[in-house]
C-alpha cells in the first residue's frame, strides 16, 4: 500500500477523536495561564505566589476549544441562513 492510503485512517482517526473530544468536553484549559486563572509568579525569596488575572480567559482559566468554535460558528450560519417555515409570513403566502 501507498503512505498515502495508510496515513487515511491514522488522519480520519485523529480527527474523529478530536471531534469526540469537542462534543464531549468543549472547554478546555487556558494555554496561557494553564488553567489557574492567574499567572503564577514568584516572590523574591522564590516562593510562588498568585500573579496577575489571566486577560485571555477572563480568570476563569477554561477556554473553548477551536473545534467547538468552529462547530457553533457552523452551526449559527445555518440557523440564520435557513428559511423559517413556522413564521407568520410564510403561512400568509
């Protein structure tokens, strides 16, 4: 077989997974801040302490995932673009 036909499944693979894990758990941790909400910091004895709020995440420390974005972002341009057939103007006609 071809390194094509055999990297299909691998791909196809990654990809349901990634999908699954989108469906499942669509918030996932901050890169940024790991998680935390803040950046962790150190005094000067070395000691860690709490830094400052995370601006990506709000100090929430959960982001969404990109496949669940792009999903809602798809999922949207559907809802709006599609023709209502339960409207008042579509029964007038």
């Amino acid at each position: 077989m071809t390194p094509v036909l055999t990297a299909i499944p691998g791909l196809l693979f990654i990809t349901l997974g990634y999908a699954a894990v989108c469906a499942l758990s669509p918030f996932g941790d901050c890169r940024k801040c790991r998680g935390f909400g803040y950046k962790l910091t150190t005094n000067r004895h070395g000691k860690l302490k709490r830094g400052k709020h995370c601006r990506r995440c709000d100090g929430h420390g959960k982001r969404l995932r990109a496949g669940r974005w792009i999903y809602n972002h798809a999922a949207r341009l559907h809802r709006e673009s599609s023709p209502r057939t339960n409207s008042k103007e579509g029964a007038a006609r």
